[in-house]
C-alpha cells in the first residue's frame, strides 16, 4: 500500500485544502442547529420580528459559506483523486511495458487489464469518500454529540441507542461483507480471462464446435460472481434501510421524549429541535463511517493487488555502467559461448552448452524438433530471458553490459507470431522507425514482398488496418511484419519462423531480396521448412535443448542424424541427394562439420 500511497505526495497541498474545507463546511453545520434554537426560542414564539431577520441573516450567512466549504472539499477531492488514479494507471503501464517475459508470466494478461482498470478506479472512489468522509464523519460526529449534551443532557440516551444500534450494523459488514471483496475481484479477473480467451479464439472455437462448451465454462463463472455480488448488494441494500429506520425511528423517538419534556416545562421548544438536528448528523455521522468501511477493505484489496505490480522485481535490469557494441562492421557479430538457461523458479536447465558465432553478411539457421529450444535460444538475443550460464556478445561486448534500448536498436525481430495494431498499413511500418520516410517503407515493402497487395488497395499505405490485422490474411501479416523490422534497417534482423505462412515461390524472392538488399545484416532464421534454410551459409540443430550439429545444409545431411532425420520428413531421398550434389560425401569431409559444441 505504501508504493500506492506514493503517488498521492504530489497533491498534498489538494488534501490539505480539501481537510481546510472540512473543517470549514463541519464548524458551519454545527451552527445552524444553535442558530435555529435561538431564533424559535427568542424570535418566533415572543414573537421579534428583528430578532428573526437579525438571526435569519447570520443563518443565510453561514449556510452560504457551508455551501462553499462542501463545493472546494468536494472539487479537491475530485481532482487529487482524479490525478492521482491517472498516475497509478501511468505507473502501471510502465511498469508492465518494462516486464520482461517470466514478469509477464507471473501475472495474467487478463488480470493486469483488471488491475490496471477496475482497481484503479475503486481506489480512485475510494479517495474521493476517504478525503470526503473520512475526517468529516468523526468529527461531525464528535462535534454533534458534544453540542446534543450541551443542549439536552435528559435526551442523551436516544443518541446512545442510536450509535450502539448503528456498531451492531458495522459489526454485521465485517462478519458477513469485507471477506468477500477480494474474492469479487479474483472472480472478475477470472471473468476477463474467459472472455479474452474466448474473444481471441474465437475461429477455434467454431470449428471445433466447442461453443456450448465455453458458454458452459463461461456461466459457471458468471454464476459464481454473479451470486457473490448478489449476497454482497443484498447485504448492503439490507443495511442502508436500516441505517434509515434507525434514524427515523430515533427521531420519533426524540420528539415522543422532547414533548413530555417541553410540557413539562425542562426543553424548549427550539432547543427539541436543535437536539433532533443533532441527533441526526451523529447517526448520519455513523452511517459515513459504515459506507467507508465498506468500501475502504475492497479498495485496501485493489490496492494491494496494484502494489503487487508495482513492487514486482524486474528481473532484466540495464547496467549501472552501460557499453556499446563496436562499431563498424563488427557491431553486427553475434557469439554464444557456452550458454545455458532455465526458467526462474526451475532447476532444470531447457539450454546447455550453446555455442556458435553468426557473422554479418551471412546467413545462420537454427533448426530443430518440437520443444527443441529453437524459440528459447531467439528470446536470449534481445534479452527477453538473461542467459543462466556463459555470455551471448554482441559486436564483442556481453549484452548484459548494454542498455536494452540500446540493444534492442540493433536488432529487428519477426516474431513467430506476428502482431499488428489497429492503425494503417503505414502506422504499423513506422514502428520500426518513426522517422522513416515513405520512400523507405515502400523500399521495405518491396523487399517483404508485400508491395503487390499494398498497391492492390486505392489506399496504399494509408490503407486501414484492423485491431490484430484481422482483415489481412496470415501470409499479408508476416510480410508486414518483416517490412516493419526492415524499416529500422538493423544490424541483426531474426526471423523467428517468419516464413511458415509464405509459399515457397513468395519465401524464395523473399529471401533473395533480402540478400541483394541488406546483405551487411546478420541474419538469424528459426524455421521448419528444410527448403528455407537449405541455403543458409550455416546451419545449428537443436535437440532437447543442445545443439548436436552445426554446418552447411550438404555437411549435415551426411554428419547429423536429427537434421538428416528432419530433412526426410520433408524431402524424399532423391530430392535430398538432388539439393546435397553429388559429391556430398567428399564435401562433407573436406569442410570438417561441427557435431555439436562451437560453430
């Protein structure tokens, strides 16, 4: 809670004025009941018509000034609330756009759209009725009660019943309300969950036929919440029209009692009065203090699962003394020397012994089985994961030692799934660079192969996109997604199963583009299909997690059985033999493969 409160130093001076007004806005409503007393007792029944003006005035005075103490307590209120619930939701933000995958992890999408949105705003309510009620609510309280007893000590007893009738209420929100609010809030994040699931799959969904299904795992869950918010609202609806007997039954009570003391001559009238305008601001006092403890435990709630965001450890931090690749055409080396890794909290190592240097100009493929570690060993290169053992260099210098932004301004990424933004086909180029000019993404588009249907649209570049490219078809998505990485022209451009939507004509002139093109890049591809990778100038093969082969396509058919193994599944023997020559054994022995270990 103390990182939540953090946020609110800024506007202290705002509380500061809003406690002023409080102040202000209680001592003026404690007046007019006084006030009201005397001009009944002292002007309406003798009858003073300038005393009633006199005392009229000063009433009109006062509630004019009440009036303004409520609107500033109210507006500050408002507005330290306001901002300070936009600065969490900024905290938050980037605080989750610098979580690093095991971070991401940790908490579900679903969850932290939760946390972002509806904790915020129930500790955004919360601030407004804290600052508002609060401190007005004891000491309007406090206050009344002292002004009753100085009006009446013979009624105070009323009072008393009222308050210890209003505790057996708070009593009951404790035991049967508070309990529940934090599992409100998991059971909405569960709700969200469904929904986003359901919302993204919703193609898989209708060609399984499933839809019964998760409109049964969907109403489970709606149930589940629905029935907790129906018992909470029952329980607060039960309370509210309680709180409002209690004062009604109170006020009756007050005269009932106040009249037998008026006719026996120990109340006046306008001091009846007074002590029944009393009572109430006492009850209602309480009836503030119940509506904060029902709603302060469920913001106490939302705030603990914001602070749990924000007092998350990123486990990839930048360096306190950051270095820079070298320059030139070095920059561009990219080296594993002996890496491992396993997740965080797993002692299992999914990598081990990686190591291979791909050089710029060149070609280097990775390749290998389901689960192999193939998209692993692409998420330590932008430091998506640290490596747990041996050191990935960039340009001769450990990665670890360079900022991410600085990193990652050397490398474009393709990922294996590819993602747009609603936008235009332009807006999404340019977030390889926004500062590219058109004839760059038309350079970009061209080599992407993605030119022929940008220039089909009379729009081109500025045609509309939908949220996650859902009106581009699989393979439009990745050839974008490859122009949008060759926007930012980087020194390492990894293609992380980029071609698997492409036909083999479009992969081909694809791949031939990017060659003629930007040759001085290192290119890293992870792909599946023998006859993508076939050319590459170096090949790795990865089996559970190490790397059991390294070489050209000719030299690992003949020295590597998994990518030999590999190569059949796809190809015959006839059209292997065709793709290695005919002289693949004496090539292969003559260019000395590497069976594992350093490439």
């Amino acid at each position: 809670m103390r990182t939540v409160f953090s946020y609110y130093k800024k506007y202290i001076p705002f509380m500061l004025i809003c406690v002023v007004a409080l102040f202000g806005q209680v001592i003026t409503e404690l007046l007019l009941p006084n006030y009201m007393s005397d001009i009944i007792n002292n002007g309406i029944v003798p009858g003073d018509m300038d005393h009633i003006e006199h005392v009229g005035l000063i009433m009109i005075l006062i509630a004019a000034l009440a009036a303004v103490c409520t609107i500033t307590g109210g507006l500050f209120a408002s507005l330290t609330a306001a901002r300070a619930a936009g600065r969490i939701r900024e905290g938050l933000f980037k605080k989750v756009t610098g979580f690093s995958t095991a971070e991401l992890e940790k908490f579900s999408t679903a969850s932290l759209i939760t946390r972002t949105t509806n904790d915020v705003q129930m500790v955004q309510q919360a601030t407004v009725m804290s600052l508002r009620m609060m401190l007005f609510a004891p000491l309007m309280g406090i206050g009344a009660v002292i002004m009753a007893l100085r009006t009446s000590v013979a009624l105070s007893w009323t009072v008393g019943l009222a308050v210890i009738c209003v505790l057996g209420l708070m009593v009951f929100a404790f035991v049967a309300i508070f309990p529940r609010f934090k599992v409100m809030q998991e059971k909405l994040d569960r709700i969200n969950l469904l929904m986003k699931e359901r919302l993204s799959g919703t193609l898989v969904v209708r060609a399984f036929r499933t839809e019964k299904r998760e409109e049964e795992r969907f109403d489970e869950a709606n149930t589940d919440l629905t029935k907790l918010y129906i018992f909470v609202n029952r329980c607060l609806s039960f309370m509210m029209p309680s709180m409002t007997f209690i004062m009604s039954g109170v006020g009756v009570l007050i005269v009932w009692v106040g009249a037998h003391l008026v006719d026996a001559q120990q109340l006046l009238i306008g001091d009846m009065l007074a002590y029944l305008q009393y009572a109430m601001h006492v009850i209602m006092s309480f009836m503030f203090v119940t509506m904060l403890f029902v709603m302060l435990p469920r913001a106490a709630v939302s705030m603990k699962r914001i602070g749990e965001v924000l007092n998350t450890e990123i486990s990839i931090e930048d360096p306190e003394e950051a270095k820079l690749p070298a320059e030139g055409e070095q920059k561009g080396i990219l080296e594993f020397r002996n890496v491992a890794f396993a997740y965080p909290d797993s002692e299992e190592k999914v990598l081990e012994g990686i190591s291979f240097t791909a050089m710029p100009g060149q070609t280097t493929a990775i390749i290998g089985g389901t689960g192999s570690g193939k998209s692993t060993l692409i998420n330590l290169i932008p430091r998506f994961y640290d490596v747990t053992e041996g050191e990935i260099l960039m340009g001769g210098t450990d990665i670890r030692e360079m900022t991410q932004h600085e990193l990652r301004s050397h490398i474009g990424i393709v990922p294996q799934k590819g993602t747009l933004f609603s936008g235009t086909i332009e807006s999404n180029l340019r977030y390889g660079d926004e500062n590219a000019s058109e004839g760059d993404l038309i350079k970009a588009a061209e080599i992407a192969q993605a030119m022929e249907f940008i220039s089909e649209s009379p729009e081109g570049l500025k045609r509309e996109i939908a949220q996650g490219g859902a009106n581009v078809s699989g393979g439009q998505k990745q050839r974008l997604c490859i122009a949008r990485a060759l926007v930012k022209k980087p020194d390492v451009l990894i293609f992380d199963d980029s071609f698997s939507a492409l036909d083999f004509a479009t992969d081909r002139a694809l791949r031939r583009a990017l060659k003629q093109n930007i040759g001085n890049s290192t290119f890293i591809i992870v792909a599946q299909r023998i006859n993508t990778i076939m050319d590459a100038d170096r090949i790795v093969v990865m089996d559970e997690g190490r790397m059991v082969g390294c070489g050209t396509h000719r030299q690992l058919l003949d020295t590597c059985p998994v990518y030999r193994e590999i190569a059949l599944s796809q190809l015959s023997e006839r059209e292997l033999a065709m793709t290695a020559g005919p002289d693949s054994q004496a090539a292969g022995a003559d260019e000395s493969p590497v069976k594992g270990g350093a490439c």
